[in-house]
C-alpha cells in the first residue's frame, strides 16, 4: 500500500505541475493577447490623433484662405472706391479750368 499512495502522490503531483504549467501557459498567452491589444489599440490612437490633426491642419489653411481672398476683395473694392474718386476729381478739375478759361476770355 505504501508504493500506491506513493505512485498516487508522485501522480497527484504531476496532475499539480502539469496544471500550473497549464496555468501559466495560458496566463503568458492572456499577456500576449493583452499587449497585442493595447499595441492595436496605441496604434488607432496615433491614426486618430493624426486624422485629428491633419483635418485641423486642413480647416486652418482653409480659413486663411479664406481671410486672404476676403482682404483682397476689401483692397480691391477700397481700389475701385480710390479711383472713382480720383476720376471724380480729374473731372472736376477739368470743369473748373474749363470755367476758368471761359471767364478769362470774358474779362478780355
């Protein structure tokens, strides 16, 4: 009886191992798993953050854009508004000396 309850004990014991080793190679798996995952998870991460900010990026040149295109119509028009006035007073002038010269000529 005693070889028995030593084979059942040498037996019993290996069953112990054989399930820890089993326990741990499945742990050693989980963490493998795991770190693939947050590896995965970094990674969309990182796209995102680059989506975010080329997108961010994208609306900055869009609104600068923007703002040049709108400060040249106002050069533009503060141009036109420039020129109209100086037209004006070409025609002014040249009304003025025309007057001039007719009442010059009267008075001689």
């Amino acid at each position: 009886e005693n070889q028995e309850q030593i084979k059942a004990k040498k037996e019993m014991l290996a069953r112990m191992e054989q399930e820890e080793h089993d326990l741990v190679r499945k742990m050693l798996e989980k963490f493998a798993a795991d770190e693939e995952d947050e590896k995965v998870r970094q990674m969309a991460l990182l796209q995102s953050k680059k989506e975010f900010m080329t997108g961010a990026q994208l609306q900055r040149q869009e609104k600068e854009r923007m703002f040049r295109a709108e400060k040249d119509r106002e050069y533009a028009e503060m141009n036109k508004e420039s020129e109209k006035e100086e037209y004006k007073r070409r025609v002014l002038e040249e009304a003025r000396r025309r007057l001039l010269e007719k009442h010059a000529s009267q008075l001689e």
